[in-house]
C-alpha cells in the first residue's frame, strides 16, 4: 500500500528519497563492450543467441519485413501514428536553430554555423513493453534537424522479428536502418561500428539499467542525450480533483516499471486517503499489476502538504521527469516552475497524453536532472561550429589588447601571434 506521509512531520530525506538500483552493471557492460569492440558482428549474434533467446543469420531488418509489418499493422493505429508524427513534428519544427553572422565592425566578421549531427543511433526498448512512441519522439527531431543517417537498434522477439507496431513507426518517421540488437551490445555496436552496424556520432533513447551503463561507459567516444533513471510521475493536486482519475494517473507511471516512482503531492487529506484507495482498486484491474504493485509499494508515496504552494516547493525539489499541475487554475503557477523535464497542465491533461500524441518530446532528464537537462529536441540533433575574420587593419587596431591580455597569463607566444602581422 502507498506511503502517506505528512510534509512536516517527516524528514526531507524521506521525502525526497529515491530508488536506487542495487544491481552493479559496470563490470558487465564494460566486458560487453570490450568483446563487441574486439569480435564485432560475432559478438552480437552470441549476445542476441543469449539474451534475446534467438539465433539470427543477418542483423538488419529488411525492406521486406518493414513492408511485412507495416501491412500487418491496423489501419487505425496507422492513422494514429501519421497525427501524433504531425503534432510531434510541428511542435519541433518551432525548435529549429538558425546560424547566424556579425559584420557591425568594420573589417570583421564573426558568426556560427549550426550543423546537423551526421550520424545518429536511437535505441528503442523491447523488453516487457515495445515503444513505437519512442521510435517517433527521438526519430523526428533528427529528421527536423536535418540528419543524414538515422540507425535505430531494438531488440527482437524470440521468432527473430522486431515487433510490428515499431517497425510502422520507423516507416512513418522516416528512420533509415534498422538493426535487431538491444542491451549493452546494441550501444556498443553504435559506437564502435562492426561488419554490418555503422557507427555513429551520438545515441539517443531510454532503456534500462543496462543500456543506461553503457551509454555512459561510450560517452566521449560518441556524444549521448542523457542517462536516463526509472519513469516518475508527480502530480499537485487540490481538494477538487477526481481521486480516480488523479489514482490512474499515477498508475501510468508505476505500471513501466518496479522501479519507477509515482508522487502525489495535495494540501487536501481527504484527497489523499481517497487516492490511497482508489489505487487498490486499479492495481487489481491491471494486466501489469504485479510490477504497479511492487511500485506503489515500494517507491509511490502521497506528501500531504499545508497549501498548493508548499506542493510546488517539494516539487521543485523534487525536479520530476514528469509534472501534472492537477489544478483549476494551472497557469498561476506555471511560473513557479524552476524544475521539471516535462508539465501537464490542468485537470485534462494527463501523462500519457504527452506519451504519445500532444507533440512535446517524451524523452525527459529523470532523477532531479531536470534540474540542469532539459527533454530530447532538435538541439540534441545538431552541434554549432563558429569562425572569426578580421582584416590586417582590423587586426591591428586590436593586436595590442590581445597581446596585453596574453601576457596577464604568462602567455608570450600568444602576445607574439598577435603582433606579429604589424610589422
């Protein structure tokens, strides 16, 4: 049963408490990555033979099989999948960044250059869930930014297959190869490159505790979106609110995952013994119920405060991945919002809206990195190059400064550069 506690009757440490897996992986996915640096293309087919019980005789799905899915698909969920690609890519398309050049001075000019990332892997989970939403949300921003190779790897199913629906939603957004690889394997694979995987110049996408290591242990050979923790919700919530509908949608959270977190923050008690039972009743309707159970139980927690605005410093202090303001008036507090990957405003405005239709990205910095991340966009898509030029006479009307300046910090060499041209 949920934890419901009073904010000023416990410590902020168990209020601000978080799940942090036991299970050390280092070690793991440094030898998982060493072997396939080392063995390549051989390494990935004892991997997928281990992990993903399937022996595979080719690692990149076909044009066929994209075909073969994409017709097996519902119609419907094809509808859907082209409108949520529609919203996603006009909410980032308003992202886009423009170069730009300097010429106030005369004999000068500066600017900067935004280029698109060349190479890019996303990696789409498989595990207990397949997320073709993921395939939209990191696939269109690289799309939108321009591109050139778009290598996506998920892991396949025990038939050797990459589940239908995934497949469609590469098709949709435009991915450019597909591989059957997951786990550490498929994040090194990415960035060392081996007989069939090219390698790439940044990897995007959630995946679990294993994926999280390795793209952590590649950064620097490669560049990466962020290390990505277990899925949260927060939600400040009145008096005023369904505790059904505030219950299913902490259950949203809690259902991806033993470890994910799911927070409801109210100044209202009846709201929060009223949610506390109402998530009894759902968890037993579920068809996941055993890993929403373990996460209510284990990580869910109801923090009763005094007012709406006490809910908004915890949560600031808290930084959620995901932020539902439960409230009549939600844009009188939109301000007060420091910290929070992604916020859901109003009383009908649920998460999963976000998930996987409304069009802001649902890749979102976890574990109070919201702080200082921000969610995946087209900026992860592009890196900005700048260059300087100065004529000789624009040159020289500031070589002395540069020179003075270099020889502040012992540089003389630096000074010589600069006056040198005057002679």
């Amino acid at each position: 049963m949920i934890k419901i506690m009073n904010a000023k009757e416990v410590s902020a440490e168990e209020i601000f408490s978080r799940v942090v897996p036991t299970v050390n992986v280092e070690q793991i996915v440094a030898d998982i990555i060493d072997n396939v640096r080392k063995n390549g293309d051989s390494a990935l087919f004892a991997y997928c033979e281990a992990f993903d019980k399937v022996r595979l005789t080719a690692l990149e799905v076909t044009e066929a099989e994209i075909e073969e899915a994409f017709a097996a698909v519902e119609p419907e969920f094809i509808r859907i999948l082209k409108d949520a690609a529609e919203n996603i890519r006009a909410f980032h398309e308003k992202q886009v960044r423009n170069s730009f050049i300097i010429n106030g001075k005369k004999g000068v000019v500066m600017g900067q250059k935004v280029i698109p990332i060349e190479k890019v892997g996303l990696y789409v989970p498989g595990g207990t869930a397949a997320y073709p939403s993921t395939v939209l949300m990191d696939s269109i921003p690289a799309k939108i930014a321009g591109c050139e190779e778009i290598v996506m790897v998920t892991p396949p199913g025990k038939d050797g297959k990459v589940n239908p629906a995934i497949l469609a939603a590469a098709k949709v957004a435009g991915v450019t190869r597909i591989f059957k690889l997951g786990g550490a394997q498929a994040v090194a694979a990415l960035a060392y490159g081996t007989e069939s995987v090219p390698a790439v110049h940044k990897i995007v996408g959630p995946g679990n505790a294993f994926v999280a290591e390795a793209k952590k242990q590649v950064f620097g050979k490669v560049s990466i979106d962020m290390i990505a923790g277990p899925s949260e919700i927060l939600i400040v919530a009145d008096g005023t609110c369904d505790p059904a509908v505030v219950a299913a949608d902490m259950l949203s959270q809690a259902e991806h995952d033993k470890l994910a977190s799911a927070v409801l923050v109210t100044d209202s008690p009846a709201l929060a013994d009223a949610v506390s039972e109402e998530l009894e009743k759902q968890i037993a309707l579920l068809p996941r119920k055993e890993i929403a159970r373990e996460s209510i139980d284990k990580n869910g927690k109801i923090i009763i405060t005094q007012t709406v605005g006490e809910a908004i410093e915890i949560s600031n202090e808290i930084a959620p991945e995901h932020l539902e303001l439960c409230l009549d008036n939600p844009f009188d507090y939109l301000d007060e919002i420091k910290h929070a990957g992604s916020i859901f405003m109003g009383k009908n405005c649920p998460e999963a809206l976000g998930d996987y239709f409304a069009g802001p990205n649902h890749t979102l910095p976890t574990s109070g990195t919201a702080k200082f991340s921000s969610p995946l966009s087209v900026d992860d898509f592009v890196k900005k190059t700048q260059y300087t030029y100065f004529t000789r006479d624009a040159l020289a009307a500031v070589a002395d400064d540069v020179a003075y300046f270099a020889e502040k910090e012992g540089l003389s060499a630096h000074a010589r550069s600069a006056v040198s041209r005057k002679k």
